[in-house]
C-alpha cells in the first residue's frame, strides 16, 4: 500500500500531465517490456527473402538448362548472397516505415496487404539499382524477379496466417485485454463499437462506467464502485473519453496506478476529423496529428536516396555528351558556359541553380524589353522564338541538353529529379498567395507539368498539377514520371 504523501505525490504527476496533455495519450504505469513480436517479424522478413532467393537460386540451377537459362556460375555464389542481405536489409527498413511491425498492423492482414505492396515495391526499386550497379552478371535480373516474386508472396501469406492463428487465440480467450471504458457519452460508444468490430485487436469491453448516465448501454457503476468492478472483471486496460470529469479521471487514475493497469486516453474525434489520425510527440509532450506532411519522412529518405543514385549516374553516362555542348557553346558564342541564377526553392531558400548557357551573354539585362512578348500567363516568361537564343542553344533547348548541370544541384540536395520547377527570383515575386503551395517540397528537374501539359501556357494549370504532385505523392510517382520524361525528351519538345 502507498502511503499518503506518496499518494499526494502520485496525484501531483497526474494533475501536472493532465495540465499539459489533455485530450493526449498517456500511461497509467511505467512502460511496459515490449513483446518482442515486431522484432521477430523483422527477423522472419528478413528470412523468407532469403529464403525465397535461395529457392530461387536452386529453381535456376535444376531447371535453367530445361528453360533454356544457363546455371548460375559458382564464382558469383558469394556476390549473390551478398545481394540477397542488402535486398533483405532494404525489405525489412521499408516495411518499418510502413508500420508494418506495430502489433495492430501485424494481426490485421487485410490492413497490412496495401502497406506490404508499398513497402515491397520501395525495397524492389531500390533493390533494382543496386542490380544496375552491381551488372547483371553479379546479379541475374531473373534470378531476381522470382525472388521478388515469391518473397510478396511469402510476406502477405505469413501475414495471413498469423490473423487465423491471432483469431483462433482470440476466440478461445487467449491474449485478450479486458477494457474498461470511462464515460458514456457519443465517443465512447463509438470507441466501444470499433473494438467490437475490430476483434484482431484482441480488446474485449468489459462495460462502461460513470457517474451520471447510469442507464447507458453496458454500464457498470460509478467511479466509488471502482475497486470491486477492476478485480470482478479483471480489468487490463482503462480508456478515458472526452467529457470525462475530471475528479473522475483523478480518482480513476490513482486507483489504476496502484493496480498497475494501463490508463489512457481517446482523443476528441472533431467531428469525425481526427479518424486516422495518428498521435506522436514532439518531445515528451503527446500530440494528435489531424493532417500530415506532403512527403512522410521515411519517403522523403527513400526519394533523395533515389535521386542521389540517379543524378549521380547519369551524369557519368552523359560526361560526354557534356563535354559535346560546352565545347559547342563556346564555339559559337562569347560568354561562360555554364549559366548560373537565382531561384527559389523548397519553403522559399534560394539556392543557385546551373543550366548549359543557351542565350547571349547580356539576357538578363533584355528581359524586361521582351516581356510584352511573354506568352505564359501569371508568374511565368517565355517566348517560343526569343531573339536572345543562341543556334547552339535552341538545339540543347531542344532535347533539355541545357537541364543536364541540374544534376550537380540534385547531388548538392538543392533540387531533386522530381518536382515543380524552380522559378527565378522576378517570377517568384508575382507569385499570388495560393502560389506559394508549390514551395512545399524540393524543385525538380522534371514534373508531372513537363509530362502532361508542357506546352500548356496556363501557370494555374503548372501550379494545378504541382499541387496534385504534392498532395498524391509516392516514389512510385518518381518512377513513372521519370520513365515518360525520357520519351519527351528524346522527342525534341523542349523550346
């Protein structure tokens, strides 16, 4: 038993928490030993793709001469079974940003199948570019594709098994928390309801109490009968709901605390706003997220991961295309060879970005006697035939040659391979308020706006179609829009 100043101490915390995190989250007891169940699924990702490169290895080496593919040389078993770590390295990190080892992601199959999809098709792409590193002969692409292929198999089908068996456990009483609800109101019906729909959560509700609605749905009595309802049902975990008084919550908590059992707290729900909503902290303090980033953070590593293999791969492949067009540019006009200006990137940093010269050394300096030329509307210029293009230029305009330096500003993290173009410093001050949207991420080389409407005048159809890249975003996105810039170019489109 405690005694009374450490009652009064108890008491304090909580009326200091309460002050600080109300309609936030927070534990009852001192945290608890995680189960270990996230680990061991990590470790079992892990294992099957091995496991299913391995088997896709010895399908190879039996059946290749049958199929008509050739054994796989032993001198690249050891480069293989390296490949098949990083591979099932990359699995397992891009299954954790997709929560997939949370306890309430792991029992529930139908809502890991999506995650693992995402997650599976990150680690493959970036799987892919280790395979083009590495060369084909270090690491068959077939020999790969099978693995991928059994390896999303094997995941989803675990997953599955794991729901049946969760269930079944369920179902006997096995693993079940029982769950006490404080408050009687709209919420906490709600919150009742979606753990009665929800099974695989392993929450069974023993009832609600309260001191005021006593003729509420599954009421068991109010808080001074507390003690008997805790040890009658064997309570495991208390959940407060909003409107909840708080006197109720104190004499709740305490009573918790010194059973040891797990207090927390449902949020306000807003009207339905903050379902799904997910509640993290900045520091020690909870927090509800009602609306989150563009780009998750786990995303935005995978993104400049991308663009750094990228850029720096094909400017190696084109250094000597590179070398072609300054060697061209100055010979045929006066002035440097690479152009440099002003721009204005991601939250409004500006940065400098380099182009291949493609104008007359003295351009800046006649943009303003041109722009009643300007044949985009808002806060952009350009004009099909400007006078201030050079021969060389309108060629390098016109297969992007010019865009090629912007790769060294991916390299320098100022830019990356996708997003809304960088606008100059002149244009970004017409920028109307609702403009200013676009800035939300890094410029890119390339962008949904280059592949779909380029030739469209219209900066509301641009700044459209940059905010639909923003707020839909995906690294497969990346992909797509990379995979169709290349035919644009190659066509000639640019001017």
């Amino acid at each position: 038993m405690s005694t009374v100043p450490e009652m009064a101490r108890e008491q304090e915390k909580l009326v200091a928490t309460m002050h600080l995190a109300e309609g936030g989250l927070f534990h009852g007891v001192p945290a608890r030993r995680r189960t270990g169940l996230g680990s061991i699924f990590a470790a079992l990702d892990g294992l099957v793709v091995i496991a299913s490169g391995l088997l896709a290895y010895m399908l190879r080496q039996v059946l290749g001469n049958a199929i008509g593919f050739h054994p796989i040389n032993p001198a690249l078993h050891l480069k293989l079974f390296g490949f098949l770590l990083i591979y099932a390295g990359l699995t397992v990190v891009c299954n954790a940003s997709q929560d997939l080892y949370s306890e309430a992601v792991m029992h529930s199959a139908q809502g890991a199948r999506m995650r693992i999809v995402r997650a599976f098709i990150f680690s493959s792409l970036l799987a892919i570019m280790v395979i083009f590193v590495a060369g084909e002969t270090s690491v068959p692409r077939r020999t790969f594709a099978v693995t991928a292929l059994i390896s999303l198999i094997a995941a989803i089908t675990l997953r599955y098994l794991l729901q049946l068996q969760n269930m079944k456990r369920i179902e006997r009483g096995m693993g079940t928390r029982h769950v006490l609800i404080v408050g009687a109101g709209d919420i906490a019906r709600a919150f009742h309801r979606y753990l009665s729909e929800h099974r695989y959560l392993g929450k069974e509700v023993c009832g609600l109490i309260d001191d005021e609605q006593h003729n509420a749905p599954l009421w068991l009595g109010g808080s001074q009968e507390l003690p008997r309802i805790l040890k009658e049902h064997f309570i495991d975990e208390i959940y407060f709901t909003p409107g909840t008084d708080r006197d109720l919550i104190m004499n709740v908590a305490l009573q918790a605390r010194q059973d040891r059992i797990a207090v927390s707290v449902v949020p306000d729900l807003y009207g339905g706003l903050a379902l799904g909503a997910e509640l993290s902290r900045i520091g020690n303090v909870p927090v509800l997220q009602l609306n989150h980033q563009p780009i998750p953070a786990a995303g935005l590593f995978f993104k400049r991961l991308m663009d750094i293999v990228i850029a720096g791969t094909v400017s190696l492949l084109s250094s000597p295309l590179m070398l072609l067009a300054a060697l061209a540019i100055k010979l045929d006009s006066a002035g440097p060879v690479i152009y440099s200006s002003w721009r204005v990137g991601r939250k409004g940093r500006k940065f400098r970005c380099y182009k291949f010269r493609t104008m007359i050394a003295d351009a800046d300096a006649r943009k303003d006697e041109l722009r009643h030329l300007n044949e985009r509307n808002g806060a952009t210029f350009k004009i099909s035939n400007d006078p201030r293009i050079t021969h060389v230029g309108r060629l390098l305009r016109k297969f992007s040659i010019d865009e090629f330096p912007q790769l060294f500003n991916v390299l320098k993290g100022d830019m990356s391979m996708v997003g809304p173009r960088p606008h100059p410093e002149d244009d970004y001050d017409q920028y109307q308020l609702e403009d200013l949207r676009r800035l939300a991420v890094l410029p890119g080389i390339t962008g949904l706006w280059q592949v779909s409407a380029r030739s469209d005048p219209s900066f509301e159809t641009n700044v459209m179609l940059d905010l639909e890249y923003i707020n839909n975003w995906s690294l497969l996105m990346d992909v797509k829009i990379l995979f169709k810039t290349v035919p644009e170019v190659f066509k000639g489109s640019g001017r």
